[in-house]
C-alpha cells in the first residue's frame, strides 16, 4: 500500500524511469506519512497512435475518479488542445 501506475509513450530509458519512480514514490509516502518502502510504482507504455483509444476513451474521459485533469482531448482520433491538433 500504496501502488501508483505510470502509463506512458515509449521513449525514456531505464535510468529516467527509475529516477522518476524514486520521485514519485517519495511524493506518495511524504504526503501519505507513509514509509516510502511501501510505496510501489510500475509502468505501462502504451503506444502514440493507441493512447486516444485506450488510455484516453477507457481511462481519461468522463472519468469522475480523476483527479488532476489533462488540457488535451482526442478529436477525430488527434491528440488537440483548445480544439488544435498537437504533436
């Protein structure tokens, strides 16, 4: 307790993810008073072209149990922020 899931795009490396897990899973126990040897982090990549449909559709959208909103939307299958497609 707890387990934070990453889901990601490929791309970073071995050492930036386990950087980055080591900053996620400090964050977690300070906030939670918790010992950080309890904290756990994994990822999921997930591939560009499939976000939209997967994570996005599935995880993201409509979701009541997020909690730290994206500034993005999928629009005709395109990645778009304020309705322009973005890379």
């Amino acid at each position: 307790m707890p387990h934070v899931i990453v889901k990601m795009w490929p791309g970073r490396d071995e050492e930036f993810k386990t950087d980055m897990a080591r900053k996620v899973a400090k964050t977690v126990s300070d906030e939670l008073g918790c010992d950080i040897g309890r904290v756990s982090v994994t990822y999921e990549i997930v591939d560009k072209d499939k976000w939209g449909e997967t994570i996005y559709k599935d995880e993201i959208k409509d979701n009541p149990n997020l909690y730290h909103k994206q500034d993005y939307e999928y629009i005709d299958g395109k990645m778009c922020v304020d309705g322009m497609p973005v890379e």
